[in-house]
C-alpha cells in the first residue's frame, strides 16, 4: 500500500510540473501574440509580464522539488493554489497592457 501512495503522489508531482509548464507557458505566449499584434507600442511592460512569469516558474518548480515537505498532498495542494492566483495575476496584466 505505500509503494501505491508512492506511485499516486508521484504521479501528483508530475502532473503538477506539466500544469506550471503549460500555464506559464500560455500566458508568455499570450504576451508574444500581444507583442505581435502591437508592434508599434511599447513592450517594456510586456516584457516585465514574461519574466515575472519566468521568475514564478522558477519559483514553483522549486518548490515542487522540495524534498522537505512532510505533508506532500498538503504541499502540492498549496502549489497549485499559488499557480492559479498567480497565473489569474498575470492575465489580469496582460489584459491591462494598452
């Protein structure tokens, strides 16, 4: 039965990784179409979006490594709560640029 809970919280890790790298990835590609579509304007703010979510995937993916976290359910749940609230930022960011 360990050896299960072992395979169900790895599988759990993996597919949290997978979820950061196409959440983070979406939004820095919503910025590059953002980019295209408005060649004429300013990116200083766009390009501030790309590596505040290059810095929160950095982040995340570093604690989905973490070997320390005793509760690990506890410590992917809270993982994936910050990839939501952070990714729901990042949109809000995109939708502002002008």
């Amino acid at each position: 039965m360990r050896l299960l809970k072992n395979i169900i919280i790895m599988s759990n890790k993996r597919e949290l990784k997978k979820d950061i790298n196409y959440v983070l990835g979406d939004i820095i590609e919503a910025v590059y179409v953002w980019e295209l579509a408005n060649a004429e304007k300013p990116t200083k703010e766009s390009e501030a979006i790309i590596d505040e979510a290059i810095a929160t995937f950095d982040e995340l993916i570093t604690r989905v490594n973490d070997r320390s976290a005793e509760n690990k359910k506890a410590h992917f749940k809270a993982i994936s709560n910050d990839l939501e609230s952070k990714g729901r930022d990042l949109i809000e960011k995109i939708n502002k640029l002008k």
